[in-house]
C-alpha cells in the first residue's frame, strides 16, 4: 500500500514538472527551455521559484544561409545528473565538487540540427550551443560544411529585476578600464563578468567558461535587455565575429548566483564547466612567489633599456636574487633583459634569443641556480603578435635549454596586427603560445592576455594574468581608487587568478623624491602620484587578489629591514584551501587560505574605515595557532597616515572572534601557524 502511494506521488511529480526543464540538485534554481511560435530557442531560469532571468532568446547569426536561431522543432531533450569530485595541481582549492543536473535539447529545422546543453549547479548555470553536420543529410549549403561565418549571438540575459551592477565597459582591446557602480537598467554594455545585485537581494554574475577559438562575449543593451556581444576580428572587420568549422561548440555562456555577495567568489562553476586536465607531465607546475625590476621601470626610476637608467642589468639581477634567496622568495624577473628595447617601448628588432649587453643572462642563470633561485624570462611583443608566432618556438626552445620554467608575456599597445586582442584571432594566439610552452615544460603568466574563463583546469601551465587595471596604474595615472580592490574579487577575479602585483611599501614613492634620473614614460611624472591604500592593505593584497604566481611588486630596497615583510616571507601562495568569509561589493571583502597546515587571511576595505567581526571557525578545532597580526594603526587612513600600522602576536583557536579593525582605505593580515 505504502508503496503503492509513493509511486503515485512521483508519477505526480513527473506530470507535474515543466516538460523542458531542469532543476539545480537541491531544487533552488530552475532552467526553463522553450520554443517561440517562430520555433527559435527560449530559457528563464527562476530561483526559489521567483523569475531571476525572464524569457530570454537564443540563437546564433551567420553569414552563410544556414540557420542557427529560428524555425527550429524540438527533436529530443533528456535530463542527466552528474556529481564527481576532482582534484586539481593548484587553485584557490585543491578539491572540488562537481554535482549538477544537465538538460540536453537537440533541435532541428530545415537547414540543420543544433543541441543546446543546459546545466543547472547550486550556485548557478551554464549553457552552450553544440552544432555538428549532421549523420542524415539535411540541406546543407556546401561551403557552410567547410567555414561558417558567426557574425553575431543572439544570447539574452534578460534579469528579471533592476539592481546594482559593477563592470568595466565592453572593450575588445583592453581590460585596464575602471570599474564603474550602475544600475543594471542604466547599463549600456559591459565585459564579463558582470557583477550584479537584484532589488530583492539576489547576487549574480554573468561570464563565460572555456572560451576556446573563439572571440569573447561582452554584453550589450538592446531595448533594456543585456545580449551577448562577440568580439569583432577588428576595427576593419567588424561583420566578422568569428569563423568556425563544420562542428563547432560555443564557450558555456555562464550565470552564477548567490544569496551572499561571496557566494560568487566561493562559486566553482567556471571550472566545473572546463574539461579535465589535458597534460599527462603536471610534476614541473608549481605556485611561487616572485621579486624583479618591473616596478622600478614604471615609477620611471629606471628604463627598459638602451639607456643609463637600464634596470635589467647583471649587477642588479644578482641582488634581487641574493634578496629573494635571503627572504624565501622562489623567483626573480626582469623586464628589458633582451634586446631590442628603446627606452619604453618594444619595437621589431626584439629578440628573445639575446640578451641585452648590460645583461649577462648565462651568468645571472647560474647564480639563479647556485642560490635556488628560479628565473622568470620575459617577451614583450608589443601586440606583433605574427612576427612573434614566427619566432615563437626557438624563443621557447631558448628558455627550455637553460632550465628556465616560466614566463611573463606582454602585449602593450593597441591591437594585434589589427586584430583587437579579444577577438577570435587574440583567443587563438594566447592558447598557442600557453600550448607550445607546456610542450617545453614553461609556465606562462600572460598579460595584456585575453580574459580567464577557467582554462587553467584544462592547462595548468596557464598559471596567471593581468587583464584589469594593475598596480602599474599607480605609478603614472591618477591610479586606482581605494575601492577598485573590493570590487576585483568579485568581478575580474571570479574568472581566475590575477597577477595584480600587489605589495608596495613606499606608498608615496619617497624612494625617488627629488631624484633627477627619474623621467617621465607614460602620461604622469610618478612623484605626482601615489598609491591610494595603506601599508596593512598592501600586505593584505596577497591574501585577497589570489594568484598562483605572487609578486613583492615594490623595490627591494623598500622590503630590506622592513618589520612587515615578514608576512610575505611567510606567506604560501599554493593553497589547499581558500574561502571568502565576508563581503560587499564595492565596499569590504575577507578571505581565509590554507596552505598545508597554515593559514592566511587578508581583510581589506574602501574609502570607509571599518571593524569586521571575523569567527575564526575555519581553523582546525583543538589546535592553537600563533597569530601575527599586521593591521593598520588605530590612526592610519589611506589619505592622511597611510604607513601608520602594528604587528601583534597572540594564540588563537577556532573558538575565538577577533575584531578586525580596517583604517579608511586600509586592510588587515594574519598569518596563523599552528603551535607544535
Ligand atoms: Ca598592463
């Protein structure tokens, strides 16, 4: 009898249920396929029953007669579940669960089939278009069996409810923009992600995963609903989104969602969303910590090259390598060791086979080695991206044959030979160059790159990149505003990790005051500017921007006898464990990392000073840690005091609160060790 009632309880639930849906495993979220009286692809996606994406269109243009967006009958469509744990060689977690419900649509009209793949996580969906030529012969234009031509994507996120929104505008060439605060219903185009917050409270992010040879997808108003922009191939062809063969998959067009604005930053679904690991030899991939020139350049202290003011000389080389060996620090990297650089700028007689005269790389390799140093070689193409591929594998095959397993790639400037950086043509290059430099065991931390949509699971040699405003933008522009770093975790960095370059002691750029050597490369003379941050949020900012490769961006001389490089000293970037405790975009946000048995949290906030009650639950029950707290001085301010901070050790367990005081535009960190 009993069995009979339930029998007929889930016969109920199945008549009941949206016949092309699918729900999120624990039922939250709903992703509702369908199709318009024109036969063209629909979704909503609702949470908690309440509509969170309205009707919305799919579809794809292009420019064969092939027809990717309407006329289309419903074919088939199943529900699968899948739940795996994986593992990865680095992250912010070494563990991840992967537990979703998949609905597959296939879909054909008279031109052609096309599966639309839904899948619905806890904190969120992706979904992406699958064309293939088809088994039965459909009609199929001949030269769409070859190339098609994609010159626009239909896709509309159409948020049910107005709200706040934070992203920097859609630019194909650049992602060093400032991020602006806007309602979503003000928002006329944005890149991704594209962070948001519902009037009723909800959280959401919109991006995209495994962006594979194909442009970038930016977001563009049309009659107040978001839709996807591809990237054109450039400014002289702006038809062209991009070309595809005969079988093709789009990137996961993806929406995370949460109830807490960290919520998003604990999301994994941009890598849940990439395939697995792809490299059979993963032992030489390793997370480090780095020191070099590269800030000396842009404060204007020193130059690239072809001058006095050379900063990438032998001399200099060995007493950052003497410093990194003295303060367990794992690399080195000096911008303008090659030759071929005018003072500031990258010009085609470049060449990543010959060191600069002043810069005796054989001999700064061997000393690298005999201190347990390692070297970060650097090419900076200037965006000549075809003249680099050109000479690509010997450059490579030159790093390889002297030990060398990292490297640091630029693409300053406008476009790439004419192809805006984030078109088709960008994508393409950036995973040639990260796949050729597997094949030689190297590293790569990218930037002016295109941006992360969780590749790094894929290839892990793709360890970091720039692709927001850096720390660079302090040194020559009226810089980045305090607030500027509580809004990257929750937008640039939810697509990956970011060498920001964090960690300047002198803030006011005392080091070269009234030095006349120091000249002016790019708008600003630096003595006209300054970091806006205090000396804790520096230190803090290793915690909070993560990145595998982490960088001491400041001048040694800066970091010799200071009492609060100690953090760095013991700070791992190669965490097991990583989780944002608390946040608010835009306004404060605090992390907590494991590192085998260590952990690290960075707390950091806005123009506005502010004291966070932090549990200190996620340690270990039963053990007790030493903290040493390095936290802005109860006078500290950004503006006024911006150096004033203390260091204070005291024994903690997971059962204590701690009040975490933050100056304006000040950060707080602690570096917990367990007591033996
Ligand atoms: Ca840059």
């Amino acid at each position: 009898m009993k069995k009979t009632v339930l029998f007929l309880l889930i016969g109920l639930a199945v008549a009941c249920a949206p016949k092309n849906a699918v729900s999120s495993p624990d039922g939250s979220i709903v992703v509702l396929f369908s199709l318009s009286d024109e036969g063209q692809p629909e979704y909503a996606v609702s949470v908690d029953g309440n509509p969170f994406i309205g009707q919305s269109v799919l579809g794809i243009e292009t420019s064969v007669p092939l027809n990717l967006k309407n006329g289309f009958r419903l074919e088939s469509s199943k529900v699968t579940s899948h739940e795996e744990k994986w593992s990865q060689l680095w992250g912010e977690n070494k563990e991840i669960l992967d537990r979703h419900k998949e609905l597959e649509v296939k879909l054909a009209n008279e031109y052609c089939s096309l599966t639309l793949r839904f899948r619905a996580f806890n904190d969120g969906v992706g979904f992406r278009y699958e064309y293939g030529i088809p088994s039965i012969p459909f009609v199929i234009p001949s030269e769409a069996k070859e190339s098609i031509v994609i010159t626009d994507e239909l896709t509309q996120f159409n948020i049910a409810k107005d709200g706040r929104s934070w992203s920097i505008p859609a630019h194909f060439d650049s992602y060093e923009q400032e991020y602006r605060e806007l309602l979503l219903s003000e928002l006329e185009n944005a890149n991704t992600p594209m962070t948001f917050r519902t009037d009723d409270g909800l959280y959401g992010s919109i991006h995209e995963a495994a962006l594979v040879d194909f442009p970038e997808m930016t977001l563009k108003s049309h009659d107040g609903i978001l839709t996807a922009a591809l990237a054109p191939d450039g400014p002289g062809n702006s038809e062209q989104k991009a070309v595809v063969s005969g079988s093709f998959k789009t990137p996961w067009r993806t929406i995370q969602i949460g109830r807490r604005a960290v919520d998003l930053i604990n999301s994994n679904l941009i890598l849940n969303l990439n395939e697995p690991c792809a490299m059979k030899d993963v032992s030489w991939i390793k997370p480090g910590k780095y020191v070099g020139v590269w800030w000396g350049m842009h404060l204007g202290l020193y130059s690239w090259g072809k001058d006095a003011r050379h900063g990438a000389t032998t001399e200099r080389a060995k007493q950052y390598i003497d410093f990194a060996a003295a303060n367990n620090i794992d690399a080195v990297l000096f911008e303008g060791w090659n030759d071929g650089w005018t003072v500031a700028n990258a010009d085609h007689d470049f060449d990543f086979t010959k060191p600069a005269p002043d810069f005796d790389l054989d001999a700064v390799l061997a000393y690298a080695r005999d201190k347990g140093v390692a070297y970060i070689i650097h090419h900076e193409t200037a965006g000549e991206v075809a003249w680099y591929e050109q000479q690509l594998e010997k450059d490579l095959d030159y790093a390889a044959e002297r030990g060398i397993h990292a490297l640091k790639t630029g693409y300053a400037g406008w476009l790439l030979d004419g192809h805006y950086h984030h078109s088709q043509y960008g994508v393409r290059h950036y995973a040639k160059v990260a796949s050729e430099a597997a094949a030689r065991k190297i590293m790569v931390d990218a930037h002016e790159p295109i941006k992360e949509t969780g590749l790094r699971r894929t290839y892990p040699n793709f360890m970091t990149r720039e692709g927001a405003r850096g720390m660079e933008w302090n040194a020559w522009s009226s810089g980045n505003k305090p607030s500027h770093h509580e809004i990257l975790p929750f937008a640039r960095l939810l697509s990956g990790p970011m060498d920001y370059t964090p960690g300047i002691f002198d803030i006011e750029y005392r080091c070269i005051a009234g030095n006349p050597d120091v000249k002016v490369w790019n708008n600003t003379h630096s003595s006209k500017c300054r970091v806006s941050t205090t000396l804790a949020k520096q230190i803090a900012l290793w915690v909070t921007l993560y990145s595998p490769w982490q960088m001491a961006a400041d001048l040694i001389e800066n970091y010799e006898e200071h009492p609060a490089f100690q953090f760095f000293r013991d700070f791992d970037p190669d965490c097991d464990w990583s989780e944002a405790l608390q946040g608010e975009i835009g306004e404060y946000i605090a992390f907590a990392r494991r590192s085998g048995d260590k952990f690290f949290f960075g707390a950091t906030t806005n123009e506005v000073g502010r004291t966070l009650e932090q549990p200190l639950s996620f340690l270990k029950p039963g053990v007790i840690y030493t903290a040493t707290i390095y936290a802005d001085a109860l006078d500290a301010d950004w503006q006024t005091n911006p150096y004033a901070y203390t260091i204070e050790t005291k024994e903690v367990t997971s059962a204590d609160t701690l009040a975490i005081t933050l100056a304006p535009g000040g950060g707080q960190a602690i570096s917990l060790n367990p007591k033996l």
